[in-house]
C-alpha cells in the first residue's frame, strides 16, 4: 500500500478511536464549559536608573535567561529640522547613518561583520523621535556596543550611499499611489495640517535629489547629542559591567549646547469640507471623514481606544457590520481614535467601496460617526471591544524587555514610567457611558473634513449632494527635475541639432524609404535585468502609425498583452484583463523616440545640439535635445561616423521601479528592404544594464485592421 495513504488511515484510525474514547464525556471539552483565566498584568519592572555627567539618562534591566544583549538610545526629532525643500532628509539621514557606517568601520564592512556574529543595528529618524539600536550575543557584548556608539556619534554619511538610500526613496515616491488606504491616509493628513505644515511634508523628487552629506551631518548634529539620549539596555549583562562600557563609549561625549527640538503646532479644528482627490485608474473609491485628535495622554484615552475598536476595529464593529456586512458596499471599513503621543493625532472613520456606490458610502461612514457620539455602546459591543484592547496591549508587553523600552521611549517624550500600568488600570474602568462621554467630547460630526479619493465619473451621485463645500487637490507626482535645465536653443544649435538628425536618416536609408512604412511588425528576443534577476522573453509588437500599437511578451510565468486602438489602451495577462488609462500618453512618449517619427521626416523635429557630450560608460556621444517633447530631458545621440546611436530620457518609473535616467542604445544596423534598421538594443537605467534585445523579424507594412489593436474579449 501507498505508505501516504497508510499514514492517513492510521491517523483517521486513531482519531476515531480517540472520539468513540471520549463520547461519554464530551461536555468537559464543549468551549463554553473552559475556565477564562483572568488577564494578566503588564509586569512592572525595575530597571536600574542613573545619569551619566553630560545628562545622558541609562535604564539597565539584567535578564539572564538567554545570552543575548540588546539595547536602543532614543532623541527628540522634529519635522521642523528638515526643511520643506529637503523633505525625505530624515529618512535618508537615518538609513544611512547606518548604511553608511563610520570612517573607521564603513557600512560594507559593518554588513559582514554584524552577519558573521549574529549581530544587528539599526536606526532611524522620525517626525518626532529618532533612535538607534543594537542586538547581539552576551560574548560580543563589548565589540558590538563600541560600533554601535560610533554609529550614534560619528556616522560617516559617505556619498555613495546616500545616492543609494534616494534610488530608495525615488521608488517609494513612485509608488506612493499604488495603494489607496496609505494614500487615502495621506490626502486626509494633508487635508488636516495642510500643505505648509511640516507634519504633512513628503519626499518629491525635486527634495531628494539636492539632499547631501552635509545636511545629513547637520541634522544628525541638531537630534543625536547626549544631554538628551535616553538609553535601555536589556539582557545578559553584569550592570558594573555594562556601566563601564556605556562611560568609556559615552563618557567623553561633550554637551552640544544645542536648543532641544521643538514640535510644530497641529490646528485644534478644521473647516467642514469635502476634499476630492481624482483619480481615474481605479475601481474603488477611497473615503475618510477626519477632525484633529487627541494626545495619549489624555484623560478619554482609554476610552477612546475602545471606541475605536467599537466603532471600526474588526469584525464584530459598528462600521465593518453596518457598511459591509449588511450593506455588502465596502471592501474594507475601520476607525483611528486619533490619539498619538508627541501631538494630537487624526480622528479618522474610513472605507473602500466601488466607485458607483461612493457617494452612498460616505453618507454611511457619517452616520455610523455621528451614531457613536448619540447611542452607548451595548453590553456585548462593550465587552467585545474592551476585550479586544486589553487582550493586545497585554500580549504586546507579555516580556519584561518591552516593558522597559517602551519606559524609555516614555522617558524620552516625557510620559511618566508607569504608564503602561495606569493605562490597563484605566481600561479596566471603561464603561459604555464613559466611551459615550468621550465621544461627544472628542468627535464633533458637524466639524469634519470628508475625504474622497476616486474616478469621479463613476460616482453614484455628484460630490455636491454631500451638501459641504467641494475642495479638489492634486495627488499626482510631481515629475523629477530636469537634468538639463535650460537648454540653450540658440538658432545655430539648432541648425547643428537638425543638420546630425537628417545625416543620420540618411545615414539609415533615407527619409522617403522611412516614411514609406505606415505599419510595422517586429519580433525579437531579449534579456530583462531587475533586482539582480535575469529574465528572458520573447516579445511581438505591431504598430500602426502613429498611435495605435499592440505588443506580445512571452516570459517564464505567462504572457502579457498591451495595446492602444488610438482611443482607448488595455492590459492583459495571467487571466485577467484591465483598461490602461495610462496608455494614451505612453503611447505618444514611445512614438516621439520611434526611429519611424525621427527618421520619416526630421525636418519636422525641433533639436538643439548641447555643447557637453553624453557620456554613457566609457564611450562619448555627441548629444541634441528634442525641444517641447513629452519624455522629459529626450536627447539624441550620434556617433562620430554619423549615424543616431541613441537616446535617452527621464523615465517616472512607478511601483517598485523608481525613476530613472534611461539611455538606449542602438547597434548592428542592417537591411530591412530599402532602408537600414538596428538588430540589437542596449537599454540602461541609471547607468545599470536594464534590458538587452536582439531583433529576429522585421515586417514592413503588415496588413492591420482596427481589430488588431482592441481589447480582447473576456
């Protein structure tokens, strides 16, 4: 027998025996008959506390359970200290102060070492605290803590990777929109703060690129000083021991004389309004309603924690129930009570729901917001969401090494130690009239902001029967700056721009043999370069003239199809298929640096030659900028024996692939009846091998019909 299958008879074998074993006595495993231990305290801990002389605060919390030390230093940030036009300083600043390394021990080497003991580091900058930490085995306790310190205080923020950590950055930004609950998160911090405030502040292009080891240091020199480090160490450690290494690592570290970072303020109400951001490529709409919060330190914070839980935190919720349960109108529904701890967070209630029901939906997350500050919670709602809160914040801190970093994170904000155990106290004593009470305090129906994020023209009704004044902003990203400001198109780089263009059409067969072709169909094969992947596929793309084009690739995982009819442009692969609404302008960049438009007739594109060439890895090219084109900073580039080598441009990227500066070059040029065509490409992004295609099949004039370039059907 099939010695799998045996397994499995054996296994339901047993199983039944068990069952007919226990039939006589099936009530002492019925659920509903288990003890429910009480839930247990936060332990309170008591962690040695002192100051070292230059104001430097260290908690030590000896465990010797494990041979393990881990420990984190904590230092008040501000928005304020990266100005609007370096937006994303911080985040580069704390990725690199580790990335980076030291000049004693650069990054690099800090990788291989911290790998070979099983050792980390770490840090980070954020909006109101910034904080670096370690981890490693007791035995490399004294080797680890010393890089650590050198870390903290003499990051050497090295070039090269600060040019690594914004190719980060850049991707993120091109991705920010890829996803609607963080973007509608965003457009409605935005709305809250507004666009000059530094709370709502994001990385563009335009901001990252000039960041510079400079302003790294001098914003590492504003936060990273010692009167106002507040240390944890945690693990397994003699406290003499540890006190001696933190005074030779920290001892000689001299006060900066530095003014302490101070937060910027947040407004304590808004102008009722409805915000609108468009947005045409998706199919569900994104809906918010938002007021400035409170802080954590609040007296209602604990009630308000279980409002939200309530309100919007989970199945069981007044929102998830109402809006998808019973209604089925939402993907997803949710609450923030809107009670961060260095400022009054953002009251949010929220959905996702489809495009036509959008309208109808946000009518019902504003009922459900304005029903919690009208009805107590019931007994069962109460108990649920009380549960759900405790049941969290007790299993956060079930280990007595959370407990004391987070009393030292409390320690650097200013929150008293114990605050995790008055705050369990204080949920222990909510009850439905005190969430109803802080609910009419904290939450004011008719003082929100609603937030919509969508394609307006599928709506179920207009924007106006919200009956609030209409606010429309502008969620698309801002294109990088140019890399060739100011072109100067004077009359003779003109005249040279043009005079390199028509050498080179002839060059390739002549203008009349180029504009001779209205359609094309080219095959080939290639190599596709991505995060150190290589991917082979073959590709097929067929284009009528100048605005309708369909394209075949065939890779290991599929095939996928795209396409433009002139009107409309569409998707498909791995068994799905969507609309494009991208494809139009895609589409028209592609033509604008088509061989066919620059060579049919180049007398028709306007080129200034630039006076620097273009240097592509160790070969030079001279270069012509296309005046007015669409694919930001398009450049020609021609070989010295005349013929166009290649392009290059500004590419926006999106999704994981951020933007870049893309050069393709162009080689093996060869007949194609009476004109000459390149059988190979290179493609570059920012200097790195991209994309590698080798032509196979070249068409001229292929019978199409409109029905070459539609929409499959389903």
């Amino acid at each position: 027998m099939n010695p799998i299958r045996l397994t499995r008879l054996l296994f339901l074998a047993a199983l039944l025996a068990a069952t007919n074993a226990s039939a006589t006595d099936v009530s002492k495993y019925d659920p509903r008959q288990l003890p429910v231990p009480p839930i247990g305290r936060i332990p309170a801990i008591q962690p040695e506390r002192y100051v070292l002389p230059n104001g430097a605060v260290v908690l030590l919390l000896e465990n010797h359970d494990l041979p393990v030390v881990k420990g984190t230093a904590y230092f008040l940030s501000s928005p304020s200290l990266a100005p609007n036009d370096r937006a994303g300083l911080r985040e580069l600043a704390g990725e690199v102060m580790r990335s980076g390394g030291t000049a004693a021990h650069p990054g690099d080497w800090l990788d291989d070492r911290l790998g070979a003991i099983g050792a980390s580091i770490n840090s980070n900058i954020g909006a109101g605290l910034a904080n670096a930490g370690f981890r490693c085995l007791s035995d490399n306790t004294a080797e680890v803590l010393g890089l650590w310190a050198e870390i903290l205080r003499q990051p050497a923020f090295p070039a090269d990777k600060i040019e690594l950590a914004k190719v980060g950055l850049r991707r993120s930004i091109a991705g920010r929109n890829d996803e609607m609950l963080p973007m509608l998160f965003r457009t409605g911090t935005l709305a809250i703060y507004g666009k000059d405030s530094p709370w709502s502040a994001q990385p563009e292009y335009a901001t990252v690129e000039p960041i510079s080891p400079g302003d790294c240091q001098a914003l590492h020199a504003r936060i990273f000083v010692p009167e106002r480090m507040i240390v944890a160490v945690y693990g397994d450690f003699r406290a003499a021991d540890m006190k001696k290494l933190l005074a030779a690592r920290f001892g000689d570290w001299k006060k900066s004389g530095t003014p302490k970072p101070v937060l910027p303020p947040t407004p304590t109400s808004v102008e009722p309004r409805l915000v609108f951001a468009p947005k045409d490529d998706v199919t569900q709409s994104g809906i918010v309603v938002a007021e400035p919060g409170s802080r954590a330190d609040d007296p209602d914070y604990a009630a308000l924690q279980v409002l939200e839980q309530g309100l919007g935190g989970g199945f069981s919720s007044r929102m998830f129930q109402h809006i998808r349960t019973q209604r089925g109108l939402a993907y997803a529904a949710g609450a923030r009570a809107g009670s961060d701890f260095q400022k009054p967070g953002i009251f949010m209630g929220f959905t996702l729901t489809r495009n036509d029901s959008t309208m109808t939906a946000l009518g019902l997350v504003r009922d459900e917001v304005r029903a919690v500050t009208q009805s107590p919670f019931t007994g069962s709602e109460l108990q649920a969401a009380k549960q759900a809160v405790v049941n969290g914040y007790v299993f956060n801190f079930e280990d007595p090494s959370q407990v004391l970093f987070r009393a030292a994170y409390y320690e650097a904000i200013g929150y008293p130690a114990d605050f995790l155990q008055r705050y369990q106290k204080a949920l222990e004593d909510v009850t439905s009239e005190g969430v109803l009470a802080a609910a009419k305090r904290k939450i004011h129906p008719d003082r929100q902001v609603a937030i919509i994020v969508g394609k307006e023209s599928e709506f179920d009704r207009p924007l106006a029967s919200a009956g609030l004044p209409v606010e429309r902003v502008d969620i698309t990203i801002p294109p990088p700056p140019s890399k060739h400001p100011g072109v100067a198109a004077t009359p003779e780089a003109k005249r040279k721009g043009g005079e390199w263009l028509a050498a080179a059409a002839q060059a390739a067969g002549g203008s009349a043999a180029w504009g001779a072709v209205k359609s094309v169909t080219i095959s080939g094969e290639a190599n596709l370069t991505m995060q150190g992947q290589s991917i082979a596929l073959t590709s097929e793309e067929t284009w009528a003239f100048p605005d309708r084009q369909v394209s075949l690739q065939k890779l290991p995982f599929g095939e996928i199809r795209q396409g433009f009819d002139g009107k409309a442009g569409w998707m498909s692969g791995m068994g799905q298929s969507r609309d494009n609404p991208k494809a139009a302008e895609e589409t028209a960049k592609e033509w604008e640096r088509s061989l066919w438009r620059l060579f049919s007739d180049p007398a028709k594109v306007e080129l200034a030659a630039l006076d620097a060439p273009e240097k592509v890895g160790d070969a030079s090219y001279r270069a012509a900028a296309v005046l007015g084109a669409r694919s930001q900073d398009l450049t020609l580039l021609f070989a010295e024996d005349g013929t166009l080598a290649g392009c290059a441009y500004q590419d926006e990227g999106g999704g994981q692939m951020g933007p870049a500066r893309v050069v393709q070059l162009f080689e093996d040029w060869a007949p194609e009846g009476s004109l000459r065509y390149p059988h190979q490409s290179r493609m570059l992004r920012d200097g790195a091998p991209f994309l590698q295609m080798k032509t196979t099949s070249v068409k001229l004039n292929p019978a199409v019909t409109d029905g070459t370039f539609r929409k499959p059907a389903p």
